[in-house]
C-alpha cells in the first residue's frame, strides 16, 4: 500500500494546537519545507516537544504559531548560539513553556515509545531545572496533554540510597521526520547520526517522513538493520528532496551558511524578519519555489556532498564575503 | 616567546587536561577545538564522544554543531542521544566533560538559561540546557570554559542549569548526585581550581598579561589567589597544529 502523498497535503493534515515533534538536532535533518508549509497554512496554538531543535522551531515561533514548548534547547550552536525569535517570544511573555535537559526529554520521548509512564534517569538531581516550574498548576490543568507534575524525585524500591528522577512519557499527536531514504510504503532509512528520531516517531499517533529519495523496498529490505522504525508505524511519505535546506543532510547536502546568515542577521528584529518570511515563505507557492528563491540549482550544487566524506569538505562556514 | 591571541591559549590550555585515552564528551566550540588539538598532541587515544550520537570521531574538520554531518569523519560508531546519553554518560563511562555559560558561580553551579531573580520572567533568555545539564551531573569530572568578568562571576547564578559542587562541601553527594564535579574552571584571565574540602573555587594560574590580584578583582566574589602562578605559554608546535590541522578557517579562533 502507496502511503506517499503531497508535502501540502501531509502539512494540511496537522490541525491548530496539535501536539508534534520535529526530528533532527540544531543544525541537520529538520523537516524544514514541512515548517513552511505550517507557516503557509498559518497555523495556531501549535504545541512542540523536542530535545534540541534549532532554526525549525524558530521560525515557527516567530510565525506566531506555537503556544506552549517543552525543551532542552533551541538554538543552531556556531551559526547563532540563541534562537533568536525563542528568546524574544520568552523574553515578550509571548510562549509558554517548560525547561528539561537533552538526556531528560529523550527519555521522555523513550517512554512514550515504550508504552510506560516514566524513566528513572540520574541527571538534574541539584539544579533548577528539578527545582523551577515555569508552567503554573492552572496551564498544567487545562490541557490534558501536558503532565500534571514537571518531574518526580524517588529513592530506589531496591536501595534506599540511591535515588533517581523520574521523568513523565510524552505522546505527541504528530511526529515529522525528514530522513535520506524511504520507501512508498514507509521503511525508513537514516543515514548518520539517527538522533532522536526512533523515540519521537514510536511515541506520536501519526508519524509523517519527508525523504531526500523514494526507494525501491527491495533496496531496504537488503539491510533491513539500518532501517530506523517499523514501516506500520509510519502514516505518510512524502518526497522533498532538499526538504531540510538551509540545514544539513549526512550524505546529501551541506548546511547552507550564507542562509543562515541571512535569518540570524535579521531575525532579532521584527520588521526584518517578517520581510525574511514574505520573501522565503509567504512570497513563494511551494517548496520548489522556494528553493529557487534561495538561489536554485547555482546555490544548491555548492552544497551537495561530497561523497568521500557525506558532507562538503571545501564549504566556508566564516567569512562568507572573502 | 611566540605570539598566541587569548583563545589559542585557552584551547591550548583545555586541551593540556585531558589525558591520554579520555573519554571526552565535547561540546561546540572551544571545547572542540581543546579535544581535537589533544587528540593531535599528548593524547592521540583520547576518545571524543558528541551527544547527538557519534563515538570516537577522527576529526578531518571542525564541526559547527555537535549534530555536524563533519562528527561522522572517522567514528568508530553512530546512534543517536539515547544510546549516547543512556550508556555512555549515565553508565559513567565519560571521563571528561566540557561546560560553558553565562554565568559560573564560586562552587562551579552554571547558568546558561536565563538572567534575572524570576527564571518565568526572565530579562534576558538562552538557549537552555541542551546536553549541559546531564554532563554536569554525570561525567566523572567537567572542565568549565567561561569568559571572565565580574557580572558573569557572581556569587550565586541566577538558575542552577549544571550543577556543580552546589554549595560545596559534600552538598553535591547529598542531592543524590553519584559522581563527578567540575575539576577547572579555564576563562579569558587564568585558570581556576576547587579546594579539596570546601569546594570552593581558588586562582590556581592567571594568564600572562595579567596579575592574581586584578583577576581577583575581576571576579564576583572572593577568589583565593593564595599561589596561583603564570598560566604556561602555548608552546610553537601546539599553535601550529590548532592553526593549520584543527581551525585553519578560523571558525573559533577569534
């Protein structure tokens, strides 16, 4: 059974105030031309959970459309080393939301994926992240998908002594995955660092993949120990080569430095930003459009890998007008 | 004496505390730089783990994120953070971690959250723990990097993101916390240690061009400089290979 459909008709699926997650870390494999789909369709009230997304939650939270966010962290490290529009929308009272570390949200996600309430983790013990709420009890309440408690400290049943965090599971609504490789019917190949992705897409109702390549399932099916998840929990695929631009894809492309250049340059300042969404989002119909605006075949060619390496020894990353 | 600019040294002496055959868990930056150059110096066995997934990376070039397709040069294996974070940090199997924030306070606590009394109304924002937190609490010894100035050394951080030595003495193995503790704090001034006992952080060397004293001055609260020597130089053959092998694009050194 075919699961591919169209990257407007997989966006158009995700309703206003859905809870979702985004694979991907900082600065690779974040389904973006998903996002500006979302943008496109102006959704509200959206819900995110992630572990460290950068430029993906970003411009989304500028869009206006995220209500709430649970998180580690949001930034794209040495291209910016604070989301900019995160920060303003904290900073404005703009976003709620709620602080864990990296190992505390993946484990949230591990123990929705697994079908239990909670992991017992080691870390936090002694910081404000265990001991500062940033959600009231009233916000908590009022949606059901958020836990009622942050965390839970508990001393081990087996040994009085030892003591552990307990960190609630996460059921996200959607899940959206941009991967190298995937087949019609939703084998999923990652190539590289895999991430979160497992945990997030085995804890979401409805797991949506945007692959650089549709492949033969035959080809999959050849090493079927480097495919990510169960074919049966994914929903839908849809084919958006580029689909991560301006960030990286192992094996496929580069991140695209004088991009990102040109969001973080602006993106502090409002009206700067809001031009930077007409032109790359608003003002194009689709991906394709898109990636013409960035400047088409020229600019993605200099991005492709290298084959030798999985990414573009030669790029320049500082200094981009020398 | 050979000319180095403040952030060679700085690499240079981070990477001078790892050991041969570390575990290194590294973070962007000039943590990066600091494992790279050990592993091309005193400490070629040394192992550099990034939360994102990647197990011993033979670095060709300088990752811009520790999610960088470049972390996949050379390492022995890839996953992803659970693996990572779940058997390789908690297990306690890091040696070595690096930390960075805004502020650092006298027992080794780091905020790299948010700045202001309320941390739901904060004046100004960062980005958040990320993997900071769970270093600070779980690799068996972290080495803070930090600019050195008087509002970013205070006294108490505003938000505890990575624990230190908490308030000091034995406080930290009192919240539960089974191992580790910062060992070293390197800023753009000198090199700070902790007091075996209190935990309190001591000058133990301060950068040429500076004297103990104005580093103490420099600093929020009261520093013992009781000691405290010269940092050592970058020798001629360390900043060769961070200029040529480890940053020739000047990505860090700035």
């Amino acid at each position: 059974m075919s699961k591919l459909i169209e990257l407007a008709e997989a966006a158009a699926l995700v309703p206003d105030g859905a809870t979702i997650s985004f694979g991907g870390f900082t600065t690779q494999r974040h389904p973006m031309a998903f996002v500006y789909e979302l943008i496109r369709l102006k959704r509200r009230g959206l819900y995110l959970f992630g572990h460290s997304p950068g430029g993906d939650w970003d411009i989304l939270i500028g869009a206006g459309c995220v209500k709430r966010v649970e998180l580690a962290y949001e930034a794209d490290e040495a291209f910016n080393t604070i989301g900019p529009r995160w920060r303003l929308a904290v900073q404005r009272g703009e976003i709620e939301w709620e602080d864990y570390s990296n190992f505390a949200m993946v484990s949230r996600f591990a123990a929705g994926a697994m079908g239990i309430p909670f992991m017992p983790i080691r870390s936090l013990l002694g910081s404000d992240v265990l001991a500062c709420e940033t959600l009231t009890a009233e916000q908590r309440a009022a949606d059901p998908r958020t836990s009622p408690k942050k965390l839970h400290v508990m001393e081990s049943p087996f040994d009085p002594n030892d003591r552990v965090v307990l960190v609630p599971a996460i059921h996200t609504e959607f899940a959206v995955l941009h991967v190298q490789k995937a087949t019609s019917n939703g084998i999923v190949r990652v190539e590289g660092q895999t991430f979160a992705d497992v945990q997030q897409a085995l804890c979401a109702g409805t797991v949506i993949v945007t692959a650089e390549e549709i492949v033969a399932e035959q080809v999959l099916r050849r090493e079927p120990e480097r495919n990510l998840i169960p074919y049966f929990a994914v929903k839908h695929v849809c084919h958006v080569p580029f689909g991560a631009h301006p960030y990286a894809v192992f094996n496929y492309y580069d991140y695209d430095p004088r991009h990102l250049r040109l969001y973080h340059d602006g993106a502090e300042d409002d009206e700067k930003f809001h031009q930077y969404l007409q032109r790359f989002v608003f003002g194009v119909k689709c991906h394709a459009e898109y990636l013409e605006g960035i400047g088409g075949k020229a600019r993605l060619d200099s991005l492709r890998a290298d084959p030798g390496y999985g990414y573009r020894p030669d790029l320049k990353r500082r200094r981009l007008d020398g | 004496m050979t000319d180095y600019i403040l952030t060679e040294l700085m690499a240079v002496t981070a990477a001078r505390q790892i050991k041969d055959g570390e575990i290194v868990f590294a973070g962007t930056g000039l943590p990066m730089l600091g494992a790279m150059l050990a592993q091309r110096t005193h400490a070629p066995q040394c192992c550099i783990i990034f939360q994102a997934g990647t197990v011993a990376s033979q670095l060709a070039h300088l990752p811009m994120s520790v999610g960088d397709p470049r972390a996949m040069r050379g390492a022995a294996t890839a996953a992803g953070l659970a693996e990572v974070f779940s058997y390789v940090l908690q297990a306690g199997r890091v040696d070595v971690g690096f930390l960075g924030g805004a502020q650092i306070d006298r027992f080794g606590n780091i905020n790299s959250t948010s700045i202001g009394p309320d941390p739901r109304h904060p004046q100004v924002r960062f980005s958040g723990s990320g993997g900071a937190c769970d270093i600070a609490c779980l690799a068996q010894r972290t080495i803070i990097i930090a600019l050195h100035e008087k509002r970013r050394l205070p006294e108490r951080v505003d938000y505890i993101t990575s624990p230190g030595w908490l308030e000091g003495g034995d406080s930290r193995r009192r919240a539960g916390l089974i191992r580790g503790g910062p060992s070293v704090v390197v800023t753009t001034k000198g090199v700070m240690r902790f007091r075996l006992d209190t935990k309190e952080m001591y000058l133990a060397s301060y950068h040429p061009g500076f004297t103990a004293r104005a580093v103490a001055e420099d600093t929020g609260f009261a520093l013992d400089i009781e000691g405290a020597t010269e940092t050592p130089v970058p020798t001629a053959d360390e900043l060769r290979i961070l200029r040529e092998g480890v940053d020739p694009e000047r990505v860090f050194l700035k």
